[in-house]
C-alpha cells in the first residue's frame, strides 16, 4: 500500500524544526510521506536526514503566493498532490487561504505548549498528532534522536563550544566558555570554537577574545551537519545547534538561563543541562521585562559545565 501523503508546513526556526524530528519520524512510521514546507536550507537539512521525502522553501515566491488572493498554480499543486495538510503554526491564516482550494483534511496543531504549560514541545507535538488521530497515542517518552553516533578518536575529536544562541539573552557569557574550552584543554581534550548561521556577529568579538583556539564558521547548514557529524561532543547555549547535535547523537552539555529546559531541553542519548538556580527562571516565555544580565545564566560555572561533560562523555 502506497504511503499518505502529507504536506507539513513548518514556520519555526532552525531549533524548533529540530524538536519536531521525532514528530516527522513517527508519521513516517505511520505510514505517511512527508512534503514538507519550510525555511529552504532548514528543509534541506530534514531531506538529508532521511526525514522527509519532498522539502519546499517557505520564502520562495510561490509558496509566499499562498498569503495573497489568488497563489500561484504551481503551489496549490506541489499541496494538491498530497492527501493531507499538518499546519504547524500558531495562525490560522494560512490554512484558512489552502481550504479555499483544498478540499482534503487539513489540520493545525500548535507549535509549542503555552507558555505556562510546563511539557517539552516535542512531546507537545507528538501528544497533538495523536490527539488528531495522525499517529498512535504515546505510551512512552519518545525516542530523541538518530541515535548514539560512532565517535571513534577519543580524545582527538573535536569537542566544540558553541557559544552563540538565537537571543542574546540566552549566551552564557563568552569568557566562561574561554575558561571552560581551557579546563578542557587541561584535561587533555581537543576543544574549538564553533560558529554557526546565527552567530555571525560573534566572529569578530570571539577572533580577538580566543586567539588561542581554532574558530570554525558554518554558515551554511550542510557545513554545521558535517562538522557535527565528526565531533565527540557539543558544549553550548539552549539555541538550536545544542538541539541539532544532541539529536545526532553527540555528548551534549547545554548551558540555560531564562527559558525552561523543562519545556526546551535538547533531546538525546546524552545530555547534559545546567542552569543556575533562582527564584524568577524560567521567565523568558512567560515575562515581557527580563534582567539585562540574567543571574540564571552567572549561576552556572566553567567548573560546573566541565563535570557534567565529564559524566556523560566515555573517558576513552
């Protein structure tokens, strides 16, 4: 029996899309084939891995046609060829403009929980599709990731530190991730800056802080799979490079300040969060002012940040 086709849109960026991997893995097992709508080097990535069979850049022009009167005949046909539309957005805008042409079920699930719901987004995802009748209900915690990848090397491969994030709010400051990548570098490990699409601005700023350490630029999405691929393990913030590594399967020490690792923890065989304790976080969902230097973020130490890298990465 031929697979359902089901064209997935998808507004969200790179860390988002990656805590709907296992979403898109169980329609897969489901029985469906996913075309999937989104950001275009972000739907790239979801193809490479095996997630999706079709991927559309959301910013072209005829797909951006499906926001005006009358879209372009070649969209409405890339979404006609399938059997089912999964919105997952939190504006119904969209969906109301394809069911003036789709005639199919179309369904819109919510992105991520409200901000007061205290359940991670993946989960979230999955309980959504299951509640629509997409998937089976979920009889346990989903599987995170592709699974525990071979780091053959030890010690000569890369550990990177990721010090960049979607917000400002969200980096631990940068000089504790210098004194961490040199407590690695102590220990015997082969630490190095890893910059990715986001993080074009902390080029300059890390050049003149980090002179003694390798800096690595991925501005493109295939660069960061490559590099990820061929390291041991990922220190960074909660941004979307900490989701993607840990989702490859990579020793994943992730850093939070004011979002809530409750709801946004990086999913993986190994995974590390820390955060300092204070009585206001989580508050960057749930709060319009935040502290301008987030005392959550300060609480935590290179110190720290090195044991928990320690407990979870083979010592071989």
């Amino acid at each position: 029996m031929a697979p359902q086709r089901l064209f997935v849109i998808h507004h969200g960026a790179l860390g988002d899309l990656v805590t709907s991997f296992p979403l898109f893995s169980a329609l897969n097992a489901a029985g469906f084939e996913i075309h999937l709508l989104c950001q275009g080097h972000l739907g790239a990535l979801a193809r490479s891995l095996g997630l999706v069979r079709r991927a559309y850049a959301l910013e072209s022009a005829r797909f951006a046609s499906l926001f005006q009167e009358s879209p372009e005949e070649s969209a409405k046909e890339a979404i006609c060829a399938c059997d089912a539309v999964l919105a997952v957005t939190a504006s119904d805008t969209l969906t109301v403009g394809i069911s003036r042409f789709f005639k199919r079920p179309i369904h819109r699930i919510l992105p991520r929980p409200t901000p007061d719901t205290r359940v991670h987004v993946t989960r979230h995802l999955l309980s959504s599709c299951a509640e629509i009748g997409l998937i089976a209900p979920l009889k346990r915690t989903p599987p995170p990731a592709l699974g525990a990848m071979d780091h053959a090397g030890g010690r000569n491969a890369c550990i990177w530190i990721h010090p960049g994030a979607g917000s400002p709010m969200k980096r631990w400051p940068l000089e504790r991730f210098m004194e961490t990548a040199l407590l690695l570098r102590k220990s015997g490990w082969k630490a190095a800056f890893l910059l990715g699409p986001a993080e074009r601005c902390l080029e300059p700023v890390l050049a003149g802080a980090a002179p003694a350490f390798r800096i690595v630029k991925a501005w493109e999405i295939p660069r960061l799979l490559q590099l990820l691929k061929g390291a041991r393990a990922l220190v960074g913030n909660d941004s979307g490079v900490s989701h993607l590594a840990a989702f490859l399967g990579l020793a994943t020490v992730t850093v939070f300040g004011p979002t809530d690792p409750v709801r946004w923890k990086p999913l993986g065989p190994s995974v590390a969060v820390l955060r300092g304790e204070t009585p206001c976080a989580p508050c960057f969902e749930t709060q319009e002012r935040h502290c301008p230097e987030p005392v959550c973020l300060k609480g935590v130490t290179p110190q720290g940040v090195v044991k928990a890298f320690l407990d979870i990465v083979p010592k071989a």
